[in-house]
C-alpha cells in the first residue's frame, strides 16, 4: 500500500532495511553467529552509556507521569541489562533453522523439497522494555532477516543507545548495519509502518493490551501480537492445594514482565473452606491483592475484595488475583474460553479424566497440568529462546521463538 503523504524517511528506512535483508539472506550460519555475538560485544562495551541514556529516560518519563508498570518495564539495572548481553551471546550460539526437507516425487519427471528462508523485513513495536530490542533484532539476524525497532517514547533516549550500538556490532564484522534500524515513536509513522504490506512482511506487537489492540486494528501487514496476563488456573474438585499456591505465586516472577501471571482462579464449588482460607492467607503473607466474585464476597468478605465484572476479561500486570465459583470442568473451559487472554492457561487436578477433558476442551494457545506456567525467554537447559506469547490463531501460536521468524518455500525441479 503506498501513501500519498508517505513518510520519506520511512520510505528510505524500509528500503535500506530490504536491501540489507537481501544481503543477510546470503550469509550462513557462521556469519550470522558472530554477528550476533559482536553485537552482544558492543553492548557490553557500550554498557554506561546506555544506562545513562536509561536514567534520561527515566526522568522524563516521571514528569510525562508515565504509569508505574510501565517505569518498572523501562528502568534497567546494570544486572537486568547484563542478563540481556549474555542472552544475546546465547542466541549466538544455538544451532541453525534454515535447513531443506525432502518432500518427494510428485509424479514424472518432477521432484520437490522444502527449504526454510527469512521472511525479509519484520518490525518490532513494543513499549518500554528496551533490552527487548536487542533480543528481537538478535533473532532478525539469527534467521537472515533485517528488523526495523519502533518503541515507545517513554524510552526513546535507550532504545536510541541500544539501536546504534548493534549497528556498530553488525559493521564490526562487515554485515550492513542497515539490518538493524529504529524509527520515532509517532502515532502517524506507526499507522504508515502497520500498513506497509510491500514492505513488511512481518509486525511483532508487545506491551499492554491497549498498544496491542492499536495495532491489530491499524494493520494490514501481517502481525504477530504477543499477550501478557489475565491467564486463568482452574482447580478442581481433587487439586492439590500446594501445587495452586506455588503455581500462582512462580507465575508472577518475572523481570520485569510477568508475561503468564496467573491472575484469575476457578474455584470447583466442592473446594473446603479450609482449603480456600489457607490459599488465601498464604497469598496474602505474598503481598497479593485478592478479589472475588459476588459469591465468594458474601461468604468470605474478610479475604476478598468483590472483582468488577470487567475485571475477568482485564490484565491486572499487577499482583492481584480473582477468585471465582465453578460447578465443573466444563464450566471452567467456557469461562476461560470466554474471559482468559488465552495465551496460557491451568488446570490442577488429581483426576486423569477431568484433565483429558480439560486439554481436549480448551481454545488456548499453552496448557499447563499441575505447573506452572511461568514464562522463560530462556530457561536453564534449554536450547530454545522465546521473545513472547502470542495467542493469535495461525501456525505460530503460542511461545514465539526462531520459528516464527521463518518461511517454508516449495521447490519444485522438473
């Protein structure tokens, strides 16, 4: 789609960032490896001056009174910024995708494979969380494609900083920093960016479901949104007790962005009141905030604030917790399906038959049995490295790594 008032430098971002995607694509994996590990290099060696850069954002984004969640997504401490360097050496180093599978004769005189390829030119808007951008430009670079950042203005001077280090890192070894590019933060730039359908082939949306559905209503790339809260955990009539309690409480860990918060419970009505007190009690020695539907209000007034009808389709982001009355299984699936992000949802529960029915009769993108579902962008032992959680229907639901990156291409020889 081309417009009238088309942004020039827009047009001259997305052009420099094709061509460098055109000349990433012919690199192999060795090249690619060190690149990403010269950009880990440079921002290790740019480490103050991003901090500073950070500390500017961060004072203006006081006096723009910039809401809490989004000051603590923004502030990076040396540690959260160093855990961030060596997830990008990480990516460095984990194996290929690229790759061909042999599909088979189609008849005659005619073979065909499939080989996987970069998509081309992938953006990224997201707000706050700067490190972020570092991790999603490693992954553009990781699968040959170029990535173009658009963040938020409450950390403008940061992403700023971290941009123009890993283009020094990509020059360092002869690839096009071009690769890696960032735009302003404008409203208007961004509808023209979300509607750039010859030119990009991929948005990657994260941050608060307000940003989220912006983009989702503006696009007409393709786009990828990732989801952050309101996951449910539903506790059945025979769940363990403890499993719930550590299961909510792991699930709000996260630095800083608890992207699988378990922020609404489903309660099977045959739960004791001891159970139910004991959780309770136990949540709030957490620092948690309960609420709770008009049933459990009138009965237990004393643990529970009532939740607001909205509340059950709303993220908190925060450590609050609903509690709400269910008579059975199905009665939790169709209230998840109905209220929950549906990104990753639970179940705890003795019964193998209620958690067949629970797997079987769920709409979500994860499901979680008796875990945790605490999100990882790397967990110890794991050679896979996630950027978010996406719940939108399509091949890539759910956790998105290196994959979504990528495109299978039929050949087809003769």
């Amino acid at each position: 789609m081309e417009h009238a008032n088309a942004n020039p430098s827009l047009a001259s971002v997305l052009a420099q960032s094709i061509q460098a995607g055109r000349h990433l694509a012919l690199t192999n994996s060795k090249q690619r490896e060190q690149a990403i590990g010269s950009m880990a290099t440079a921002l290790r060696g740019s480490f103050h001056d991003i901090l500073e850069a950070n500390t500017l954002d961060l004072e203006a984004s006081r006096e723009l009174g910039i809401s809490d969640l989004l000051l603590e997504w923004l502030k990076l401490t040396p540690e959260r910024l160093q855990r961030y360097i060596d997830l990008l050496h990480r990516l460095g180093e984990l194996s290929s995708t690229y790759g061909a599978t042999d599909i088979g004769s189609q008849g005659g005189d005619r073979h065909s494979y499939r080989r996987v390829r970069p998509l081309g030119t992938i953006a990224f808007i997201y707000e706050a969380l700067p490190e972020l951008g570092a991790i999603a430009a490693g992954m553009g670079i990781k699968t040959g494609n170029s990535i173009v950042l658009r963040g938020g203005i409450e950390t403008q001077h940061t992403n700023l900083a971290i941009a123009n280090t890993l283009r020094s890192g990509l020059e360092r070894v002869d690839l096009p920093p071009d690769a890696v590019q960032i735009v302003d933060s404008s409203p208007s730039l961004l509808y023209e960016l979300l509607t750039r359908t010859q030119q990009v082939n991929l948005a990657i949306c994260y941050g608060r479901p307000s940003l989220i559905h912006q983009v989702t209503q503006q696009a007409t790339v393709a786009i990828l949104p990732a989801a952050i809260g309101n996951c449910y955990l539903y506790w059945g009539a025979n769940g363990n007790l403890e499993i719930v309690r550590q299961a909510i409480c792991d699930s709000h860990v996260g630095e800083p962005d608890a992207v699988n918060a378990i922020e609404k419970v489903l309660i099977h009505r045959d739960r004791s009141s001891t159970s139910l007190t004991t959780l309770w009690k136990s949540l709030k020695e957490k620092g948690f905030v309960l609420h709770g539907d008009r049933e459990l209000v009138s009965n237990y007034g004393e643990h529970l604030q009532l939740a607001q009808d909205r509340e059950w389709y709303q993220p908190y982001l925060r450590k609050i917790v609903a509690f709400k009355l269910v008579d059975n299984v199905d009665a939790a699936i169709a209230t998840i399906d109905r209220y929950s992000s549906g990104h990753a949802d639970c179940i705890v529960t003795d019964s193998y038959l209620e958690t067949q029915q629970f797997v079987a009769g769920i709409n979500s993108a994860c499901v979680y049995v008796n875990a945790s579902p605490r999100f990882y962008r790397h967990q110890q032992g794991c050679d896979r490295i996630w950027l978010g959680m996406s719940n939108y229907p399509g091949s890539q639901r759910g956790a998105i790594g290196l994959a979504a990156l990528m495109a299978n291409q039929q050949v087809t020889m003769g």
